[in-house]
C-alpha cells in the first residue's frame, strides 16, 4: 500500500510541538496558580469550618465541590492550550487597555507592534482577571463573582435583519374562522356588552 501524506501534521509528533510555547505556557501556569495560593487555602479553611459538623458524606461532597471551583479559577495546560498570553498577562498585569465599542472588545495600544484585540468573555480576558484580582489580595469568592460576570460578557447577539411577523388572536382553530370573518368585515362583532355585566 503506498504511503499516502496526511493532510494535518500529527500533534503528537515531537517535531511539531512548540517547546518553547510549552515551556513559556507552565510558566504562565505556575505564576497564575502562586497568585491563587493564598485566596484558595483561605477558601479551603473557611469551608472546612463550615462544613466540620456535617455527615461524612455531606462534609466530602461540600469539599469536593469547593475544589473543583478552584479548578476552575486555575489555567488547564489542556483546555488553555491556545491561551493567548500576551492578552493574560496585559489583563493580569492591568496594562492600559481601551475599550473599542465598535468592534466590542478591549484593544491593548504597544508602541511599534500591532493593536493586541482582547474580547471579554475569552479565557485571556477571564483569566487575567481571576490573576489580578488575587494578586490584589481579593477573597476566592469575590473573585468567582467577577469571574463569572466576566464569562458573561459576551457581546450580544445581533437583533434580526427582517422584522418577525406576528399573528395576533388565539392558537384555537375553531377561533380562528370567526376572527377571519371579522377581519375581513363579512361578519359583524357583538357589541352589547352590557349583557355580560
């Protein structure tokens, strides 16, 4: 059987992993989870002593929990390949950033290199946010709010091109006959409503 070449170079390759990329990107990982250290042990203590009293199953269920929200403040070397960390560490080290409200996403300035686009609601932009925020002392749960709103922030979707048409009157088949005849003057509506009250 001829060999046959693949259309997409094979990810596993040792000759197309990106050393550097890898290297630079646990750093950045290392950093991030340093900065986390200290709201996260705090959070882990204050759940600890809420959760002392509870059932050995409720108690482990609750701390479980905890932890997977911290792991979800956390860089994923696998889920976060792709971060761009140039964007993180603008955010993470509160670089001036303007927001450009045409495009609807924030845009770092350098000078001599091309404007960095850095949309909200993108794991750069969330993450460096989560950084900042710890690195400025914040409890774990404050950062989760902002965390969250900050996923949000997704731009909103664009309203319709064409305008929807609406039929107004019941869902009712039989209703519909009368309110057509109405419509079209062939019939005409009661108007003694005095009979009613």
């Amino acid at each position: 059987m001829p060999d046959v070449p693949a259309s997409m170079p094979d990810p596993r390759d040792p000759m197309s992993i990106d050393v550097d990329r890898l290297v630079e990107l646990a750093a950045e990982i290392e950093r991030h989870r340093h900065l986390l250290r200290s709201a996260a042990e705090g959070y882990r203590w204050r759940v600890a002593q809420r959760v002392e009293y509870l059932d050995p199953p409720d108690r482990d269920m609750r701390l479980a929990h905890a932890e997977r929200l911290i792991e979800a403040l956390m860089i994923d070397p696998v889920r976060h390949n792709d971060l761009d960390l140039d964007a993180y560490r603008a955010v993470r080290d509160g670089a001036p950033i303007e927001f450009d409200a045409e495009r609807r996403t924030f845009v770092l300035r350098r000078l001599g290199r091309d404007p960095l686009p850095i949309r909200p609601g993108l794991p750069e932009h969330r993450l460096g946010v989560i950084a900042r925020l710890a690195g400025l002392g914040l409890r774990l749960e404050q950062i989760q709010v902002v965390a969250l709103t900050t996923a949000q922030g997704i731009a909103p979707p664009k309203p319709p091109t064409t305008t929807p048409q609406v039929n107004r009157g019941t869902t009712k088949p039989s209703r519909r006959l009368g309110q057509s005849a109405v419509r079209s003057g062939s019939a005409t509506p009661r108007t003694d409503f005095g009979a009613f009250y």
